[in-house]
C-alpha cells in the first residue's frame, strides 16, 4: 500500500476539532487529519505512528512518507510554519495522511457529485 503526507492548512481549534468529531461520525476510512500548534517532524511523526496503528497501516512505510515529505519540501514547511506563527496561540497547522487509494476514490467522489 502506498500512503501520502501533505500540509494541508491552518485551522483554529475549535473548527478543527468540530471536523475531526464529524469525520469520526462518517467513518471514513482511509484518511486521516491531524493538527499541531508546532510544525516540527517529531509531533507529526508521533501522530502518524498512532494513526497508522488505528488504521492498520503499514507504520514503517506512513513513517518513511513523513520523513520523505520532510526532507522534499523544505519550502512548503517554511510556508506553512509561517502561517501558524502569523495565525497565532489558537490555531493548527493541519496535516492530511492517507492511503493513496482511499484519497483518490474521496476526490472522483467529489468529482461525481
């Protein structure tokens, strides 16, 4: 199976914990959304780790995704890094891991729809 990692955006708590508690509530599988008040590897990476045993994900390959994702776009991160700090204390950097196959049938849905 084949996984990606993206930055997606910043998000202030409340909203982003409100979309979590209705992803939960659609089961949808496959995809996963995760928030930090820092951008840094490690907190990704602890989270990645935990999300991919609740998934039953491979953790060395979503891992190796992460750290791939990482060491590639170093710009991105500087971007998004920047966007957290201008956003202030009650903000998330957001975060999307998922299984290749799962993300594509989610955008030919939307597609669909």
């Amino acid at each position: 199976m084949q996984y990606t990692f993206n930055l997606v955006g910043v998000s202030p708590i409340l909203s982003f914990f409100y979309q979590q508690q209705q992803q939960q509530e659609q089961q949808t599988s496959g995809i996963e959304y995760l928030g930090h008040r820092q951008c840094t590897l490690d907190m990704f990476l602890e989270s990645v780790e935990m999300v991919a045993s609740k998934q039953g994900w491979q953790c060395d390959r979503v891992v190796d995704t992460v750290i791939n994702f990482w060491m590639n776009n170093s710009e991105s991160i500087q971007y998004w890094k920047g966007r957290l700090e201008d956003a202030g204390h009650e903000n998330l950097l957001v975060a999307r891991v998922a299984d290749l196959k799962s993300l594509r049938t989610t955008f030919e849905s939307l597609l669909d729809a």
